[in-house]
C-alpha cells in the first residue's frame, strides 16, 4: 500500500471519527446534547411537547450525521472509495446547506472552521480519492 493511500485513510479516518463523535453527541444527546462539544443549553423549554418533537427531529439528524462519520470510516476499511465519496457528498450538502440560515456573519465568524472543512477539504479529499482510487 503507498504513502499516499496510506496518508489519506489516516485523515479520513480521523475525521470520520470526529463526525461519529459528534453525532453521537446530538443523536443520544438530542437538541441538548450530551455536551461532548462543550455546547451549554441556552434556552429554557416553555412548551415541553413542542420541545420533545423538534428533539427527537435533532436526535434524527445526529444519527444521520453520525451515520455519514461511519460511512466514511466503514468505505476505508473496504477501500470502497464510493462509499467514501457519497459521505463527502452528503458533508457538502450538509455544508452548502447552512446558507440557507442567511446569517454570514455566523457563517464567516463562529463556524467558519466547520464550513472550510465541510466545503473546502472535503471536496480536496474527494478529487483526492478520485486519483487514489485510479492509481
């Protein structure tokens, strides 16, 4: 196995593992969190009932996030590199899509090292394992 295809199942282990790590935090933790981030509550539940349903809606996407960190893990133990580039696919859908909040300050500011990972390395890691799997 070469240094390459060595290099880049080690970068995009480690970071399907952190995308596994996270959630986690939210699937079983949901809008709360376990608060394996460090994420405090910053709210206080007025109507229970409404807070429950949007939860167990948090709870869903921690799953599924969690589910794209073990998809990509599980493409690099088969060396399945589809399978590794339909998560990269789902993480910049997932990424493209919090433009839709309209806040660019949030964005630029406060999750700025989220979107570059989501929307700059992720597409560098798929053309890179595009040429991986071709060599």
């Amino acid at each position: 196995m070469n240094i390459q295809k060595n290099a880049f199942r080690i970068i995009v282990g480690l970071l399907g593992l952190i995308i596994v790590y996270s959630g986690v935090d939210t699937a079983f933790g949901g809008f709360n969190t376990l608060g394996l981030q460090g994420i405090p509550q910053l709210w206080e539940v007025t109507d229970q009932t409404t807070f429950d349903i949007i939860d167990s809606h948090q709870r869903l996407r921690g799953g599924v996030w969690m589910g794209v960190g073990l998809l990509m893990v599980y493409g690099l133990i088969r060396w399945d590199v589809k399978l590794v580039q339909a998560a990269f696919f789902l993480t910049i859908v997932g990424g493209l899509s919090r433009f839709s909040q309209g806040r660019l300050d949030i964005l630029f500011g406060a999750v700025l090292m989220v979107i570059v990972i989501e929307l700059v390395i992720t597409p560098i890691l798929w053309v890179w394992s595009a040429r991986i799997d071709v060599a």
